[in-house]
C-alpha cells in the first residue's frame, strides 16, 4: 500500500483501571531515520490515489485483571477532518477490513493476530516498541527504535504486556 517501508511502532499506555497498546506508523528515510507518516508525502495529501496512513492507529485494551487484551481497534486519530480526507479515511478502512476478513480468523482470535492481519493489510516490513512512551517526544527521530521482524509480534505483545500489568 505504501511507496516506502513501514514499521508499526507499538507503545504502551497504563492507568488506575485499564492499560492500552497502540500501533502508529512509521517510516525510513534514506538517510536511515525513522520518521513519524506524518511526516512525509506533504504534497500527496489531497491526493485520492495514495492510502490515507497518517494519524492511522491500532488499538486494544485490557484490564488488571486478564492478562488477555480486548476491544481491538484500528481508526484514524486526527484532529482535523474535511471531505476529500474523510473519502481517503473510508476507503483505507475499506481495504484494511476487507483484507483482514480474508485472513478467516477462527473465535480465539489475539491482539497480535488482529495487529498481524492489519500489519500485513498495509503492508507493514517490521514492528518496533518505543520504551516509556509517556515521556517520548512526538518526533520519532529523537529517540531510539529497535526493530523487529513482524513475525514477532505476538512475542513482544505478550511480554510487554506481562511487564506492563507487574507495574500495577
């Protein structure tokens, strides 16, 4: 779906009652930096032809009490939407469904599963984990992302989300 190689960058979110793991995309630029999407194709952005990626996230929660993330999610978190950026959200969320359900899940599906099937939806190269999110800068070139291949997605879901839930 995409002119460059996207990594899903996966965070980490805990409160008093729930904790949340998100996935944003990100890009490389030549020069090797991991950028944020939004951060590049300016010019294409009333363009219909290109999927809309840019505020694009993928979401699930759990509670202190399962270890087993729920209420999976992948929606678009801007804050601004007029009519030729709505049109371009739909069909993304279009494609992304439609490609999901050709994956033919059975009934215990898994975050990572679903995170896996929208990965592969959009075309997704790696995944990486950006460590203590809450105080990361917005701009990913100023902090460090390790990559990993995607097929260790359910991995590092699973033991970031242990580790996360020893916090509470």
């Amino acid at each position: 779906m995409s002119p460059r190689p996207l990594i899903l960058a996966l965070s980490i979110h805990q409160d008093s009652h729930f904790g949340h793991v998100s996935g944003q995309l990100l890009s490389r630029k030549e020069t090797g930096e991991l950028i944020n999407w939004t951060d590049q194709f300016s010019e294409d952005r009333r363009s219909d032809a290109l999927p809309l990626l840019e505020d694009l996230r993928v979401t699930c929660q759990w509670s202190p009490k399962s270890l087993t993330p729920y209420a999976f999610d992948c929606s678009f978190h801007p804050y601004t939407v007029d009519l030729p950026m709505a049109r371009r959200m739909v069909k993304t969320l279009t494609t992304i469904e439609r490609r999901i359900k050709s994956a033919r899940y059975g009934l215990d599906v898994t975050f990572a599963d679903y995170l896996k099937a929208v990965a592969k939806a959009l075309g997704v190269d790696s995944i990486c984990w950006i460590e203590n999110s809450e105080q990361a800068p917005r701009r990913t070139g100023e902090f460090i992302l390790t990559e990993q291949p995607l097929d260790t997605l359910a991995e590092v879901i699973d033991t970031q989300v242990k580790a996360a839930q020893a916090r509470w």
